[in-house]
C-alpha cells in the first residue's frame, strides 16, 4: 500500500481526515491507532495531550486500499493476540475488537 502522508499542524486538521501513523504517548502507548478517521472530539483530545501535530493522509485513498487497510489491521490483531488460547473473556475481546475493525473503516 503507497500512500502519501504528511504532518500538520493541528490547526489545518478537520474532522473526517484519516491518521496515518499510530499516535503515541509520551510511554509508548497508543492514543489513537493508524487508519482512524478523526473527528472533532478526538482532535479536542489530542490537543489537550499537547500534540501540536499529526501525520495524515494527504489524498483520497481508493476503496481498494481501505480494503487493504482493513486487512492490516486485522491481521495485526492476530499478532496481538497470538499467545491467547481459549481464555473466555480474552476472546470475547479479540471477537469485539474484529467485529469493530470490519466495520469502522
């Protein structure tokens, strides 16, 4: 998948634009994950992170390439949880987290 991305500052960010990369904390954790579409609320929030900027995707990408983004980021779910065995409540997880994968992008 080629896409172009580039940083911005927040002030030239709107809601419905999509992160290019994963947005880390100061420790390393993830505030918002890679392929999200950004709303105002979210924006709001990473403000008050003090973010100043963001890596966002700069065109429109192609159907196809959502359906390739999507794949990604299922596939990176497999990888997360590969150690999970047959533990109910992680499972029940991991099948939350596909469900809303398949459909939020």
């Amino acid at each position: 998948m080629n896409q172009r991305h580039q940083y911005l500052p927040l002030s030239k960010i709107s809601a419905g634009m999509v992160l290019a990369d994963d947005l880390l904390d100061k420790q390393g954790h993830v505030l918002l994950p890679a392929g999200v579409i950004l709303t105002a609320g979210m924006l709001t929030s990473v403000e008050n992170h003090h973010i100043r900027q963001l890596s966002v995707f700069t065109d429109n990408e192609p159907d196809t390439d959502m359906d390739d983004l999507k794949q990604h980021q299922l596939e990176r779910l497999d990888i997360l949880f590969r150690h999970v065995d047959d533990q109910i409540p992680t499972s029940i997880l991991l099948d939350y987290l596909r469900s809303y994968r398949s459909d939020a992008i």
